[in-house]
C-alpha cells in the first residue's frame, strides 16, 4: 500500500509550470499522420504580445478571461465587443472563458485572434477570425467530439489489461481521425500547428498508458502486484523524450514529467524497503542529468522539479539543490523565477525566528507565538474542508497523548472563513490541543510569512522560538515524534 501511495503522490504533483519561449516558424516540416510516429521540428521564437478580442451578443455576464495555467487575463464585454491583450512565452493552448464555458485557442507570441458568437447559443454561433482561424476552428471541433476530462479518461485504469488498451487505443485513434480528416479539408494548416497537435495526440495517449499501472492499483486494490504485458509495453517504442522541438506541447511536458516521477517513485520505494534516507529530488536530479540530455528538456525537467522541491519541502536542505540547478539550467525565466522563490523561502531557514502570529482561541483569548517561548511547538495549519487535513487530526491527537505532560505544544490554526464550522468541528471531535482560528482565512498573516499555498502544513519550532522545519511532517508519518523527542 505504501507503494501506491508513493506513485499516486508522484503523479498528483504533475501541476507543471510553462515559460519557455518557443514557436515554430511557418517553413517547418509537416508532421507526420501517425499518433506514434515521431514528430520532428518547431524553431524556438522570442516571447511577445497577443491580442484577443471579438463580439459577443446578447451578453448578460460582461466578464471574459484568457486562461492558461494558474495565469488568468481579465476582460470586459462593452458594447457587445471585447479586448484582452497580453504577453506570453510561447505557443500553447489557452481557454478563452465566458459564463463557465471554454473556448481553447492556439496562441504563438504574436498572434492576433478573433472569437464572434452569441451568448445564448454560443456552440452554434461561434466563429474565428484573425492570425489562425483554422487552428482555432479544430480545437473547437475536437472540444466537441472529445468531450472527456483527463480525470475521465484515467477512470480507464479500472478496467484489465485488454480493455483498457482496447479503449484507450480506440480514443486515440478516434482523435487522430478527427485531425486526418481536417488536415485534408484544410491543406493550408500551418506546418507549426500540425506538428503541435501531432505531439498531444501522441504524448496524451502514452500519458494514459504511463499511469495505468498507478491507477489500475489504487482503483482494483489489486492483491498482487500488476505486471505490464510485453503488447502493453509497446507503446514506449517510438517515444522520444529527448527531443528539444516538442517542449512547447503540454502532453508532452506532462509526459516527461509524470514518467521521471515514476522512475522517482520507484527509486524512493527501494530506499524504504532499505531503510535508507528518502531522497525524492535529489533521485530526480540524478535521472534527468543520466537521461535527458536535450538541453531544452533538460532545463524545463530540472527547473520543474526543483519548483516542486521548494513547495513542499522550503529551503531546509536546499542548498545544495540549488547549487546544482544554478549550475545545470540555462533558461533565465526559469533562473529568475527559482532564484525569487529561493529568495522568498530564506526567512524560513533552520535556526532563524520563527516570524510570529496570534490568533483567537475557542474561548476567544489571543494565543500568539511569542507566548509559547520555552516549549517545543509544532503547528497544524489546517481548515475543516480539507480532505488531507482531517486524515492527519487522529494522528496528531495521539501525537499529543505521547507528549502528555511535557513541554510541548501542539498548535493548530484553521484558516477557514466560517468560524461556526471550525467551532463545530473542534467540539464534535473533541480536538484537544491549542487550537485557534485565522483572520483572512487563506490571506493570513502566517500564510504571507510560512509561504503556505497548500494545507495541511506543519511547521516545528524550538523552544527558544527558532524555526527547526518550516516544512516539517506530517503527524502520519511517524518521523516528526523523533524530532520532537530530540529537541527534548
């Protein structure tokens, strides 16, 4: 079980950051029709503007965005006509957003892009104009006939073997029909967006196969271990995870990613079962630096990793890490963009203040910080609609009960925004412990200064109110008991 959880947290983390400036040129090769063939050929381009803008009747909601990411660009619907300019690094897929509902668009550094419809029947109404009206026009379609989410699509790991390739294979193919069919009714499909769609048809699919093994354990609860099929193992063949061309394709980053992380996943479960030290990122610098030697994807696996590292393990530990990246990595956004993150986490290192807080207890008295000097402390940052959190109260109360009597308190802020479902759940499961509701919720104060962008989060300080771990561990894994014993 222990192995499962490993591999689906590995697939979990895949939220992957996009800022390389690429797009490919209008004399690329055309990519091949085959979803397994390997495409060949986009020429990097500098980052630049983009203007979408359109009419829209019978507009009752007056607000649009161009989404991407965790990237959102607001807009405003006046007069039935709309503008939303903005910068982006490269070409990729973006979702222009009305009332719920996503357009995506294929947008290049440069492009200009026109989307007409009618509010009140939008599927039936909508049309594109502007740098390239035939790439928008196929991304709509494909919206269309491939409904599916990707989390629908991962339900396939219920299935066995046989069905699931069976099905997934069928999915693909029905896809790259689609694209077939209006590749020959648009002979003038620019070469760049042919080779694009070719890749995430292409790396969409072995996504899916790549993370059936995970699934097919967590969903079946399987009581041996599942062994890929030499037929299943095919669909590595003609994958090329070293090619510096297709990074621009969110499939295929996504991909190289989640197949990295597998390779982590396996290389973590092998320093349990030996009692070794878990070494999640530096096992992931050790595989890209062996595997993956196109620089483009050399830079984009370690810049990605190492984000990942800072989000949920902070600076303790880093350094040499970042030593490493600053060494290895060319790319300056990425550069620039690790070296504020580093920056923003050094008031967290191990030995600093801890920076200081006070918040409402249930009687409504103001505990802070400052007031526990003398004690060890170790903090939940927690919130009653958080899943993961409530998993983690069972183990942190018997936590307390080992440390009963001793000079150690165990702290737990809720940043919710309704204070009578926090009051509510401390009572009915008797929560013991100091527990104290934040002002703000998400925007408080030991938010801003813990650098805390997901919960639970635990946090460690020593009795002369020094931080130990700004990113400590959870109650579950039974690590942090030592921690604290030795502090003792």
């Amino acid at each position: 079980m222990n192995k499962i959880i490993i591999s689906i947290a590995v697939i979990a983390m895949s939220v992957l950051f996009s800022c390389q400036s690429e797009q490919a040129a209008e004399n690329t090769t055309s990519a091949p029709t085959t979803p397994t063939s390997k495409p060949t050929i986009l020429v990097e381009q500098k980052r630049g503007p983009i203007l979408i803008s359109g009419q829209i009747i019978n507009a009752g909601n007056k607000n649009i965005k161009l989404s991407h990411g965790n990237t959102n660009r607001n807009g405003i619907i006046k007069d039935d006509q709309f503008r939303i300019n903005h910068i982006i690094d490269e070409p990729g897929i973006y979702d222009l957003v009305y009332n719920g509902q996503k357009v995506p668009l294929f947008l290049r550094p440069n492009d200009q892009v026109v989307v007409d419809f009618d509010a009140q029947k939008l599927g039936k109404t909508i049309k594109f104009g502007g740098s390239d009206p035939k790439a928008q026009e196929y991304l709509y379609q494909k919206k269309i006939n491939d409904p599916l989410t990707y989390a629908q699509k991962r339900g396939a790991a219920k299935l066995s073997e046989k069905d699931f390739m069976e099905q997934t294979n069928k999915t693909r193919d029905k896809e790259q029909e689609l694209f077939d069919r209006f590749k020959k009714e648009n002979k003038d499909l620019r070469a760049d967006f042919k080779l694009f769609e070719e890749t995430e048809i292409q790396y969409n699919w072995a996504q899916q196969y790549n993370d059936y093994k995970l699934y097919r354990a967590f969903y079946n609860q399987d009581a041996e271990p599942y062994a890929s099929s030499p037929e299943f193992l095919e669909y590595t063949k003609d994958l090329d995870l070293n090619n510096n061309q297709l990074i621009v394709s969110e499939a295929y980053r996504n991909f190289l990613f989640a197949h990295v992380g597998q390779k982590v996943s396996n290389l973590v479960q092998a320093d349990l079962m030996n009692g070794g030290k878990i070494q999640t990122s530096a096992h992931a610098f050790e595989l890209v630096e062996k595997d993956h030697s196109a620089p483009l994807v050399k830079n984009y696996l370690l810049y990605t990793f190492f984000n990942q590292h800072l989000r949920s393990k902070g600076i303790n530990g880093s350094e040499d890490l970042y030593e490493r990246f600053k060494q290895q990595v060319t790319n300056q956004t990425y550069i620039a963009e690790i070296d504020e993150a580093f920056l923003a986490w050094k008031h967290l290192k191990k030995g600093l203040p801890a920076p200081n807080f006070a918040y409402p207890n249930k009687q409504g008295k103001t505990v802070g910080l400052a007031d526990l000097k003398g004690k060890v402390v170790y903090i939940d940052v927690w919130a009653t609609w958080c899943g993961p959190c409530k998993v983690e109260i069972p183990h942190l109360e018997k936590l307390q009960e080992k440390f009963h009597g001793q000079p150690v308190e165990f702290v737990s802020v809720s940043i919710d925004k309704n204070a009578a479902a926090w009051e509510k759940m401390v009572k009915e499961k008797n929560m013991t412990g100091t527990q104290l509701l934040a002002d703000q919720a998400g925007n408080s104060k030991i938010c801003q200064d813990y650098k805390i962008r997901g919960i639970p989060r635990f946090i460690l300080i020593d009795q002369a109110g020094n931080i130990v771990n700004a990113q400590a561990d959870r109650p579950s894994s039974g690590a942090v008991a030592g921690e604290i014993e030795a502090l003792l």
